[in-house]
C-alpha cells in the first residue's frame, strides 16, 4: 500500500486538533448537564461521525448508549449526490431521547430523512449534534441543537471526514483547496 504525503495534499487548516478537543469538551459539558438523569442514544450517522462520536462520548458524563446508521451522498465527488441510507438502531427508541450524531451538516437532506425515520420510532426527543455547520448550503429546515463550528461552502477533510475516502485519519479539519 502506497503511503500517503499528507504535508503534500491540496488542503489548508481550518481547525486544530486542539481547537477541536476543547470544542468537544465544552459540548460534552452541555450535553451532560442538559441529559442528566436521562441515558441518551447517541446515534452515530457513518462514516464521517465516528471519529467525533468517539471523543465525544468521552467528554459525556452520563451514562449513554451507541448505536448507528449508515447514510451517503457524496461518494468521491464535493458535491452532494444521491442520498443512501442503510443500517440503523439495532435497539428500540420508542421513549428514548435521542442525539443524532453527525461530522458535518450540510444540506440538511441527510439530517431531514433520518429525523422523519427516527420520529416513526416514537422517541422521547431528537436532537442532533454536529462538530460542523454549514448553514449557507441548507436545503432542508432542521434546527441543530449542539454545534462545535459554523463553516462556509469549503469542502472539508479530516477528523473523520473525507474526500474520496482518504484523509479521514487528519487529526484536524481542512479545507480542501482546488487546484
């Protein structure tokens, strides 16, 4: 397997780790304070949430459950596609409450088709977190409650995310620069 140059790639830093963890840390705070006493889900949209989910569930300080769904639309292109939705709660949620738990939101039509399947399920409540906001590419209405930061139109990579499946290992975000 040919390694990759990552100090050679066509991107710029948005976010640092650092920033990143203390971002994460602070909603952590919140989430644990506002869910105490509740055992939220934290239901992981794959694959671009699981390396925040996974920081996150850390910095959560009350008991709480995992769970996931598969959804895409991208594939290897920087801009949306076709929506696809697979897998999902192995457990019922009927009465839970519920943290939708994404790496970035973008158009909203990922976050609008998978709250429109979770409210069929009967759960107490629904809220989503996001490490990433892109507000100025919303198509759907959806209100987000837990939102590390506000970003523009770039694509982005790292932390998670991707671009064409490579990059998601970056311990921070960057903006992919086209050339």
């Amino acid at each position: 397997m040919k390694e990759v140059d990552l100090k050679a790639q066509p991107f710029e830093l948005l976010f640092s780790q650092d920033r990143i963890e203390s971002k994460i840390r602070e909603i952590g705070e919140i989430i644990s304070i506002d869910y105490a006493g509740k055992n939220p889900v934290l239901l992981g949209v794959l694959k671009g949430c699981f390396v925040f989910m996974a920081d996150l569930i850390r910095a959560i300080n009350v008991p709480s459950e995992v769970e996931f769904i598969s959804a895409h639309s991208y594939g290897s292109a920087t801009v949306p596609g076709e929506l696809t939705l697979s897998g999902g709660p192995q457990a019922s949620l009927k009465g839970r409450h519920i943290l939708m738990v994404e790496g970035v939101v973008d158009t909203g039509r990922t976050a609008r088709s998978i709250l429109d399947s979770l409210k069929r399920m009967e759960p107490a409540s629904v809220e989503i977190v996001t490490l990433l906001n892109k507000t100025g590419r919303r198509e759907s209405e959806i209100e987000i409650k837990y939102s590390g930061f506000e970003i523009g139109n770039d694509f982005v990579i790292g932390y998670g995310l991707d671009h064409g499946q490579m990059y998601r290992n970056l311990p921070f975000i960057g903006k992919v620069i086209d050339k």
